[in-house]
C-alpha cells in the first residue's frame, strides 16, 4: 500500500448515552404524614427517556424515601413514588438519587428530595387538613 493509503475500519459505538432526564431534579414537594401523598396532591412522576430506544430502568441508588412512601417502575419511561408518609415530630427532608439505566448498561443518575411536614394537634393553626385531623 503506497504512504498515506491506509484504510480504516468504520465501526459504531452503539448506544453509550443514559437516558435523558424530564423530570426535574430537586424538591418533589412537601406532605403531611397519615395521609396519602396522592390525597395530598398527586402521586409523583419521574421520567427519563433513552434516545437508542433501549428501554429505561429506575432504581433509587442512594439515600432513601420518606418512611411510609415507595417508588415503583412502571416500564414505560416512567417510575411513580405513592404511598402514605410515616408521622414525624420536626420537618424531615429525605434526599435520595434515582438512577435511570437504559438495557446496555448506560446510567443517568438525578438527586431529588421530598419534605415531611408533622402533624400539630390541636388549634388548627398550622392548616394540617381539617379540625377532625388537626
């Protein structure tokens, strides 16, 4: 082969992106407990999408939910985190990752926190639900 003739060999990476995020990282919002956060306003959901089409995965890879809430993955592009939020004495902030993975192993991790605001019993001041609940 003369000098400067060499051929290269074209090949593709495939897909080396995560899934792209839609969902808004940061504060998913703040709940009282003994109610469900669906009552309280509406289940919470995440979505990333991965551009290859290649499926997305949720998993919460550090931290942790507010005691009382889970976080399911629907299959679809979508994870939902629902559930009733356990009582706390102080307001309580719960700061955990979720991590979007795609089938070939691509990762999008997003932090995110969500507020557990207690219960005061008794003058109805602080605007927790009703007298009934108060």
């Amino acid at each position: 082969m003369p000098l400067g003739s060499h051929k290269f060999a074209s090949f593709s990476l495939g897909d080396a992106d995560g899934p792209v995020w839609t969902t808004a990282a940061g504060a998913l919002g703040t709940f009282r407990p003994g109610r469900t956060i669906l009552s309280q306003s509406a289940n919470i959901t995440l979505q990333a999408a991965d551009e290859a089409g290649n499926g997305e995965n949720f998993a919460i890879t550090s931290g942790s939910l507010p005691g009382g809430l889970s976080m399911a993955d629907n299959g679809d592009g979508t994870a939902t985190i629902s559930g009733t939020p356990d009582q706390v004495t102080a307001s309580a902030v719960a700061t955990f990752t979720v991590t979007a993975s795609d089938d070939n192993g691509n990762e999008s991790p997003r932090v995110f926190t969500i507020t557990i605001e207690p219960n005061y019993w008794g003058d109805s001041s602080d605007g927790a639900y009703d007298n009934e609940n108060d």
